[in-house]
C-alpha cells in the first residue's frame, strides 16, 4: 500500500473534497484523483461517494479512515525521529496568529529564526479567528482567547491579564467607571459580535452587558478607536502598557472586579506528534514573551 496514496485519501476527507485535497498537498487534481483510485484498486473497495460537489465515506471507507490516519501519523512521527536534530528544523511551517499578537511578537524573531534554519520555510496567517488547522494545512495556531472546541489539543504558553482603557479626551468628556455596573452608561468598543465582559469578583464571576456603539472584527480595530477617543476597550495589558506610559491610554480599575484573565494557547491539529519545526517555534516564542514579561503564571 502506498502511503502517498493513503495521504490522498485523508486529506479528501479533513478538506471535504479532492481538489482542496489536491491544493493542500500541492498536487495536480488529476495526481490526487489516480492515487485515490490507486488506493481503491489495491484495498478491493470504494471508499468515497464522489460527485462533483460533494464527497462523503461510504461504510468501508468510515471503517479504514482511523487506521488510514494512524498510519500517515505513524509514518511522520518515524521520518522526524530518525531526522537528525543537528539539521535544526526543516520544512514548510504553516502558523496562524492573532493580528496584533503577531505583529508585535512574531514576526519580529521570524527572520532571526530562519537564518538559524536554513532548511525552514515559514507562512504565517495573521488572523483573529481560528482556521480549520486540518483543512488548511496549519501546523500551529497561537491563539488568545477561552478554547471551548473540546476537539482542538491546546497548550497553555502564558497567562494574558488584561485591562479596561480609555483615550484621556474620552476620560474628560466621560469619566471613569468605577464599578461593572456603570459601563453600561459607556461607550465600550466591541470586539466582533461580543454583548458582554466578564469580570472576576469576591463573590463571582459578573457579566457586563455591553453599551456598543462601534463594533470591530480585529482587536486592533478596537485598540485603534480607543486612542481616537472612541470610548472604553478591553485590551492585553501587553497592548495597552506602551500607551499608558506614553499618556495615549488612561488605565482604568474598577473598585468591584477585574477583566476576567484568559491564557496564550498553542492550538495544534494532532496529539501525535511536535515536529521539530514547530518545536523550535514554540522556544523561540516562549523566549520572546519570556523578555517581554508574559510568562506561565496560574491565574
């Protein structure tokens, strides 16, 4: 049995079709169509419904999917092992980061990190939503936020406290909260379709309803508006420090809670295997949150 053709035959299925199988592995349609009929050939059975639009398992195919993924894992976990380290990281390394996140940390150390590896290629998608790491072909994705996907295996990287801010004009015009109730007499700037913050508090957690007058997809949408004066934003204290010590932002505590905290995750595809690729990334991350103060401290 051909592993190139099993490779097919997973990737169909993660993608939901044999052209998007064909992109991810960088294939003509007409390769990935002849290896997936090359591997039906040999096993003696259809494995895919196929139309021109669709593509779903039939029973013998539902039953040779978890071997045909453990063997392709299989296969990659022992082509790394016996991969000598002293070669570094090699390989296509596909990351997907929050925009700001990336900008500020990331893409900084990236150059350094391919110089160290000459054998490493890098795209890194700066995005605030998290993709279909199978279906796209992610390696890894750094994410900030609370994972409720119970199916994506995330490690936490750093705790990631935040805080409310405001522009001082804004502060001026308005003044500050001071307690969760009083913002909704505010202007709070949203991030994507978010009605409410939560705050941790002696006595529990307490929900903010929000008062939305300007909503953005990008937290650096909402940080953008804030200098302008746009109204209160919930922002890492990362983001923010930089502009209260400059007088850009004014910091902004309540006397009853504090902006619930939430982690630094790397979110990977596959519980199997860490490449080294993907290994040296994380330590050369690590090490520059590390300089820059963000560390793995409980809540």
């Amino acid at each position: 049995m051909n592993t190139d053709d099993v490779l097919v035959f997973t990737a169909a299925v993660a993608s939901g079709s044999l052209a998007a199988a064909a992109r991810r592995l960088g294939l003509p349609p007409m390769v990935a169509t002849r290896r997936l009929a090359a591997l039906e050939a040999t096993l003696g059975v259809r494995l895919l419904y196929r139309t021109t639009r669709s593509l779903s398992l039939t029973p013998e195919g539902e039953t040779f999917l978890p071997y045909a993924e453990a063997l392709i894992e299989n296969e990659t976990a022992a082509i790394a092992r016996l991969h000598s380290e002293s070669v570094g990281a090699a390989g296509l390394l596909r990351v997907s980061v929050p925009i700001s996140f990336g900008l500020k940390f990331i893409l900084p150390f990236v150059p350094a990190l391919l110089h160290e590896n000459p054998e490493l290629r890098m795209a890194v998608d700066l995005t605030d939503s998290l993709p279909d790491l199978v279906a796209t072909g992610t390696d890894l994705a750094i994410r900030i936020a609370r994972l409720r996907d119970s199916s994506l295996i995330a490690q936490k990287l750093a705790a990631n406290p935040r805080m409310l801010v405001a522009s001082p004009d804004y502060v001026a015009r308005r003044g500050k909260p001071r307690v969760v109730s009083d913002l909704a007499e505010h202007d709070c700037l949203a991030l994507g379709a978010a009605t409410h913050w939560t705050f941790r508090a002696p006595d529990g957690d307490r929900h903010a309803r929000l008062n939305v007058r300007l909503a953005c997809s990008t937290i650096a949408g909402c940080h953008a508006a804030s200098l302008a004066g746009g109204g209160v934003a919930l922002l890492s204290n990362w983001y923010a420090e930089g502009d209260i010590a400059a007088g850009r932002l004014v910091r902004i505590d309540l006397e009853d809670a504090r902006p619930e905290p939430i982690n630094i995750w790397a979110v990977y595809p596959t519980t199997q295997l860490v490449l080294p690729k993907v290994r040296v990334f994380i330590a050369a991350l690590r090490a520059t949150m590390e300089r820059a103060g963000i560390r793995n401290t409980a809540e």
